[in-house]
C-alpha cells in the first residue's frame, strides 16, 4: 500500500507518462527490484488503491444492520463510504478523480481497473451470499443418527475421492447466478456514479458528488428483481 500511495502521488503530480518505475521505487524508499517483486508494471502499482475503495464499500455492506434488505444495504454502504468525511476525505476524493480519468485515457490502467472492479463484484456477491444465507440451514442429509452415519461417511468418501482426482484444486463455495448478477448490477451502480463523477469539476459532497450519483443509480433500479433475506418458511 505504501508503494501504491507513492505511484499515485506520481501520476497525480507528474502525470501518468512522466512517471517511471523507478520513480515510484525511488519515491517509496524501496529498490527497484523490490518494486517488480510486488508489482509487473507502474499501473499495476495503484491497484490496491483502487480495491481498498472498493473494500470500504463492500466492507459496508457487510456491516450493514441485518435487518436491512439488499437495496437498503447497498445504500447503507454507499452512504458511509461515498460521501467524503465519512469513509474517504475530500483531498483522497480529488486523488480518485484523477487516477479514474487516468484509467479512462491508459489503456493499460484502463485495465487495471478493470480488474480490480471485477475482482470486487466478485467479493460484493459472496458478502450478499453471506447476508442472505439461513442462519441456522438444516442438514442437507437430514439428522444424524446410528443408521444413517455409515451411508454419510462413504458419501463423504466419495466426495474426497472426487476432490482429489480434480487435482485438488481449492475451489471456493459456488455463488448462486442471481446473486452474481445483482452484484453485477450494484457494482455497475456504483462505478457509473463514480466514473461520472470523476468526468466533472464538482466537488466530492453535494447533488453532483459521487454519493448522490451512486443513491440516484439505485433509485432508478427500484423495479430491479433484488434477492429477498431467507426466512423460516423458505426451509
């Protein structure tokens, strides 16, 4: 993060062409080779920047009181995180608009945020997941008892066998494709609002700041099919 913190000092002040490298190694304290340790290239230095963004967010979300259906959350989270003074300071906002207009004019960290925002739609869809899902979900295979517990250990045998003869590939837990696509949805809410935002001269707070933009793009999804919390008698 240090050496992200450096590279986006850089492109801000210099801009992005006029930075190298070794600018941003030199500016971070740190050897050059050091720098290509952790990062291929100058733009791929400001990436955690761009998903500690998008994280506040989604960390929001997460946050957010359970009681709150999906659109309240997200709104929730766009409330505490877009609005300057609440989960970014006015002077980081005018930091976000710059490196946003040097993503849309590089094609190379055009990409870069590119990533970062489908890596983070990814995350906003397990953190729904995690909201939506039963708190106390009933045993696939029905109670345990004496009978059955033979039958389930050669099931899970089985499931291991199946497992292993994939390579053992960690897989992480499936994401319903209705989730993946509400977090698509909101996820494209929010960054619109951003991206427009960082186009204009207005100021971080007020009816033109990313916050206002962002609640207004969730309004006008009120009809979207948002997925509804898990209660007793879904079981």
């Amino acid at each position: 993060m240090e050496i992200a913190r450096a590279a986006a000092a850089l492109f801000v002040r210099r801009g992005l062409r006029a930075t190298r490298a070794e600018d941003i190694a030199q500016a971070a304290g740190i050897a050059p080779r050091t720098f290509y340790r952790y990062f291929a290239s100058k733009e791929e230095a400001v990436a955690p920047l761009y998903a500690a963004g998008a994280e506040l967010c989604i960390q929001a979300v997460r946050e957010a009181p359970p009681g709150l259906s999906v659109p309240e959350a997200l709104r929730h989270a766009v409330e505490h995180t877009l609005s300057p003074g609440v989960g970014v300071s006015a002077a980081s906002w005018e930091w976000v608009r710059t490196l946003i207009r040097l993503a849309d004019a590089s094609p190379a960290l055009g990409k870069v945020w590119a990533e970062v925002c489908r890596t983070s739609e990814g995350a906003l869809a397990a953190t729904l997941a995690e909201r939506l899902s039963p708190v106390d979900a009933p045993d696939p295979y029905g109670p345990a008892d004496a009978d059955d517990s033979a039958d389930r250990s050669d099931r899970s045998d089985r499931s291991d066998r199946a497992d292993s003869a994939e390579g053992d590939v960690a897989r992480p837990p499936a994401i319903p494709p209705h989730l993946r696509l509400t977090a698509a949805v909101a996820g494209a809410a929010i960054r619109v609002a951003v991206e427009s935002w960082a186009t204009t001269t207005s100021p971080p707070t007020g009816p033109d700041g990313p916050a206002t933009l962002a609640l207004q793009n969730l309004t006008a999804l009120e009809n979207y099919a948002w997925p509804a919390p898990h209660s007793p008698s879904d079981s």
